[in-house]
C-alpha cells in the first residue's frame, strides 16, 4: 500500500538531500510562461490511472486560469531519488508531491520555496488547513515548505457480526480492546490481525503507542530519545498482543505489508485491524460490504493520551528556483481548495486537509465522521527532523525482529525492548555524526 512507501526512504537520503542544499537557489519570483510542470506521486491502482483522475482536474484548472500543467506520475520507488536529483541539478518541476514525513529533510536542502506570509496568503492561508496537517510542513521554528494536500488517518476496524455474537462493543481504551480480542480469538479466528514484519507500519506503532503515553522520540534539539520508559512500554503493549495476550496468530510476522492483515479482515479470519482509510477499497474488493463493519479510533490506555494515528499523508512543495512562481502559487491554492479536495477525495480515498470540510471517501457517513475526527483532533505528525526516516528504519526493523522472535517461541522482555532500542538509537546517533 503507498502508505508505506511514502515512509520507506533510504537512510541516506536525508545526508544526500542536506549535502545538496547549496545547488538549488533561484530567484524567479514572477510566472515568466503559461506552462508549469507537475510531478505527482502515484496515489491510484496504476500511473496511468492517476493521468484519467487528475487530467480532468488540471483541464479545469487551466480553464479557470490560463495557465497549462505538464503533468508526469512518478512512482513511489522513484519519487525520492528524482527528488534529489532535481535539488543537485536544479532542474526539477515547479510544482511536486513529497510524502510528509520528507518535509524536514527536503526543507534542510533549501531548494524548496518557504510558504512565507505572502506565500501563504497567496495560496489561502494557513488557517484554512487543519493544523496538525499543516504542523507537517517542515521542522518546528521554521517556516514550511510543503502544505498537506491529501490527508490519511489510522483507525480500528471492527466485524460487527463477530462483536455482536461475542457479545462486546467496539473498545474505548487498550484494556477494553485485550479483553474483546481475547473473547474473539477461537481456534483458527483471531481476534486482531497486524502487519508484523512491515517496519513502516512497526515504527508508526511505536510512535502512536509510545505518543500515548507522553513520549517522545528525539527532543526539541533533534537527538534521538528511543530508550525513555513511555517508548518501552507503548512498545511491549503492541507486541505483547502476540506474545502474552495471544490474540495475533504468529504467521503475522511474515506480514511485510497491510494488505494481508487487511484481506485476513475482510475474509472473516479475524475481527479487528488498524489501518488507514484507505484500507476501504481492498476491504470491498474482497467482498466486504460497507455496513459490515465499524471503526473506532485506536484506543489508548486508560489515563493515556488521545493519539490514535500519526498525520499520515501527501505535501505539496514548489521548488524555489521555478520561474513561474506566481502560476505556481495559484496551483496549490486550486490544489487545496475545497472543490478539488471533494474531487480527488472519492477516487484516492483520502481525507480533506481543510479546515470544515468533510470525508467523501467511502457512503458511510459514520465512519468518514470518524476517520476524520481521528484526522482533525487525535493525530500527531511523525518526529519532523531530518532523521525521521532513520527512525522508522531502525526502530521499526528493531520490532520486525523481536515480532520474529516471539513468533519462534522466544520471549521479549521490557530490558529487551531497551536494549534494542538503545542499539537503533546509537546508529542514528552515529549517522548523524554524534
């Protein structure tokens, strides 16, 4: 799923895009043509998929205004190494999706325009973004270079059939959720389902459940916090739905991606998942109708902290040395209008970014509400630091590991967790020269 490949950027990538900041400047400040070029990421079942959704949408943009957008798809595989080469050559499109979680990386190349106040108002001003969206835009202090343009939330899904015939309801905080998943773990059904061995997905899980418990990952300054006693315990909590509470079959650990948990869900294996909104097409595809399940946001501990996602999703950046800045500006003001968020919401299964407005991704009304409630007030950007992905990288194969382990018959203690953690936080220490 594209979730995971927005996060999955090389370790060195953010060395690479840093190193390469002096190479992009450019002071085109005015639209010199009627053509801008677009490079957007893939967000449909294909490339040429996304061509049929946005060609439309940058038909009537160009109607509205005159002005032509090339338009070019770029996978998820390649988004980031074209990326970095349009930063050290300085050719590159005026205007570019980036997954979110590149926006600190990206921003400390200095090759992206600041969405300054003149930017911003340009474009319709930050107050029309939900603000822990725009929280993503780049390093806190510092004014953004990228502005959320889809929008992505985590959310509890749950079988109401199999609720209503073990006679639970859909769980509020973490205790209510062991016990339910325990009363719905029978034999070959299980009560909960994770993509064990995908580490983007084992990092986000650490982050939410560590955020649950007042923790953090790196403090103000950037440094690397893995081994506090918030990040251990969220972390045993997660594993221990396999380890201790046995509500997860063990072949779980194989799963490198979301889609297995997702079909093992909408195939009646078992009764509950954590996934994004867009888990809804793979859910239907399998033939699980609409009505046939509920979500609820990912519940914390009793007294913890409403986290139940991280601010998952896609930015929209300009390069600052385009020379159609003012055509550039006016893009990301269509781009993020409420018109084209109602538009693109439906077919990429996306969230809206704004201030108000409202899920059209899925019939239910129930649910939208909820995801985008989730979205709005329960979620929390990934560590904006350049070592973000350095973060998933070792922290999440850290849990692909210890998973692995428990699958095996081995055991994972809290001095485990810490210890692995303290490894993972020692790599990124020394990859940051510290």
């Amino acid at each position: 799923m594209k979730k995971r490949a927005i996060l999955a950027g090389a370790i060195a990538a953010a060395v690479a895009l840093v190193a390469a900041g002096c190479s992009s400047s450019g002071s085109g400040s005015s639209a010199s043509g009627s053509t801008i070029t677009y490079w957007a990421s893939n967000q449909g079942t294909s490339l040429d998929n996304d061509k049929q959704v946005l060609t439309p949408v940058l038909d009537d943009f160009t109607k509205k205004t005159g002005i032509k957008v090339k338009l070019e798809v770029i996978g998820w595989n390649d988004l980031q190494t074209r990326i970095q080469t349009a930063v050290t050559s300085g050719q590159g499109p005026d205007v570019l999706n980036i997954g979110n979680t590149w926006a600190a990386s990206l921003q400390a190349t200095g090759a992206f325009l600041p969405f300054d106040d003149a930017n911003m108002k340009a474009i319709g001003g930050s107050d029309k973004f939900v603000k822990t969206a725009l929280e993503t835009g780049g390093a806190p202090g510092k004014t953004v270079t990228s502005v959320p343009l889809y929008g992505l939330a985590y959310g509890l899904y749950y079988n109401k059939s199999m609720f209503t015939a073990a006679g639970v309801q859909p769980p509020t905080n973490w205790e209510d959720l062991v016990t339910d998943a325990k009363k719905l773990t029978s034999g070959s059904t299980y009560g909960f389902s994770l993509a064990a061995g995908s580490y983007t997905e084992n990092a986000h899980f650490a982050f939410i459940t560590a955020a649950q418990n007042g923790a953090e990952f790196f403090d103000s300054k950037g440094n690397p916090t893995f081994t506090s006693t918030g990040a251990v315990d969220g972390i045993k909590r997660y594993l221990d739905l396999m380890q201790t509470d046995k509500v997860v079959n063990t072949s779980n650990a194989q799963y490198d991606n979301g889609v297995q948990a997702v079909n093992d869900f909408a195939t009646g294996k078992v009764a509950m998942i954590l996934s994004q909104n867009n888990a809804d097409s793979s859910i239907n595809a399998n033939g699980m109708k609409t009505d046939a399940y509920g979500v609820v946001p990912f519940p914390a501990p009793a007294g913890g902290k409403d986290v139940a996602s991280h601010v998952a999703g896609i930015n929209l950046s300009i390069m600052k040395n385009t020379k159609n800045k003012d055509a550039a500006l006016q893009f990301v003001k269509y781009m993020t209008s409420e018109s084209t968020q109602t538009t693109l919401g439906k077919p990429y299964a996306t969230l809206p970014v704004l201030n108000g407005a409202k899920a059209n991704f899925t019939d239910n009304a129930e649910e939208a509400a909820t995801f985008q409630k989730i979205y709005n007030t329960m979620s929390k950007p990934l560590p904006l630091v350049p070592a973000e992905d350095q973060f998933e990288n070792t922290v999440g194969k850290a849990m692909n590991d210890m998973f692995a382990k428990i699958a095996t018959g081995g055991t994972v203690s809290d001095s485990d967790i810490k210890s692995a953690l303290q490894s993972a936080q020692d790599q990124v220490k020394q990859s940051m020269g510290g």
